[in-house]
C-alpha cells in the first residue's frame, strides 16, 4: 500500500523535471526596473528578444483593488512588439481605446489590438512602435490609459529606469530600423 503514494509521488516529480527550462526558467538579468532575457531560441539559433517590466500600480473602474500589469518589448514573427498585460480584462478591439504619456508630457492615443482573452494589449504597428520606443528611451515614467465600453477604464503606471538596454535586448532580433535585419537561421526537420 505504501508503494502507490510513493510511486505516484516519483511520477509527478519527474514531469516536473521534463519541463523545458527555456520555458520554465528563463535565465534573466536586470537592467533597472526590467528583467531581460539572456538565451538563445533553442529553433532559431538567434538570441530570445525579450525584456519586461512589472508594476502594482494598475487599476479598473470594475475592480475593487490594484493588481499587477506587465510592459513587455519582444519580437513576434520578426516584428518589433510592444505588449501590455492586466490582471484583469481590459478591452477589445472593437470598442476600446489605448492612449498613453511620458513623464507627465502630453500623451496620445494610438493604434492597439486587444488579444481574445481581452486582458492583452499590443502595439504592433512599425511606426506606432518606433514613437513608442523614441519616448521610453529618455523617459522615467510611463503612463497607460485604456478607455473601453465593456471594460470600464484601465490604467497602470511603470518605472522606466534601464529602459535603454531593454529596448536593446526586447528588439534585438527584430531591428526597429529596417536596414539591419538579422539573418534567420532556418531549422532543419529532424527524421
């Protein structure tokens, strides 16, 4: 009888074991307020393009207390990508609105896309991205704004400090200028 709760036991802990640690544990180091990814893609053989910063300080009209929001700059089928992640559902792209500022300058409102779980936000256009990434280089502070129908209002707060080797890294594979692209090495299918 004894067997069954340990055999059970060495199951589940080797399936822990098999996790990828490139997925489980990403190797990171900290720049400022970000953490960035050190690794190379275990397909492309290029490094993981991939910074992130966290905040408390995100909040909705239709919850009752703050959570966390995440500022990623990562690439996404070789496009440079800015994403922002809520805890809690914050719009869709049919009738909400993203806007933005720095430092307390005059903001702006662009264009975003809302991902299906309607807790993501993207910024996934070249210019919008570019402008984006001109103002966090020099900024200490960003501010968010989220206006949308369904959800209510949304807003988050992030600290920018080391943002410049984060944009580095977050863009590294795919270059905001169009001039530099890395070559992509193509995998091999394995018989």
């Amino acid at each position: 009888m004894r067997t069954v709760p340990v055999v059970t036991l060495a199951v589940l802990l080797s399936a822990c074991a098999a996790r990828d640690p490139f997925v489980a544990h990403p190797a990171t180091v900290a720049s400022g307020e970000w953490r960035i990814e050190r690794q190379v893609d275990r397909v492309t053989g290029l490094p993981t393009s991939y910074a992130a910063t966290v905040t408390k300080i995100s909040s909705n009209t239709l919850v009752d207390y703050p959570r966390p929001a995440q500022l990623n700059l990562t690439c996404f089928k070789d496009q440079p990508i800015v994403r922002f992640v809520f805890d809690f559902k914050v719009g869709a792209t049919r009738n909400s609105a993203l806007g933005y500022s720095f430092d307390n300058k005059p903001g702006r409102e662009v264009e975003a896309r809302f991902l299906q779980d309607n807790r993501v936000v993207v910024i996934e256009d070249r210019a919008g991205v570019m402008q984006f990434v001109n103002d966090l280089a020099t900024s200490e502070i960003l501010y968010v704004r989220i206006r949308s129908l369904n959800s209510g209002r949304s807003s988050a707060e992030f600290r920018l400090s080391g943002a410049p080797a984060a944009i580095e890294a977050g863009f590294a594979g795919c270059p905001l200028s169009t001039e530099q692209r890395p070559p992509r090495r193509e995998s091999t299918p394995t018989q």
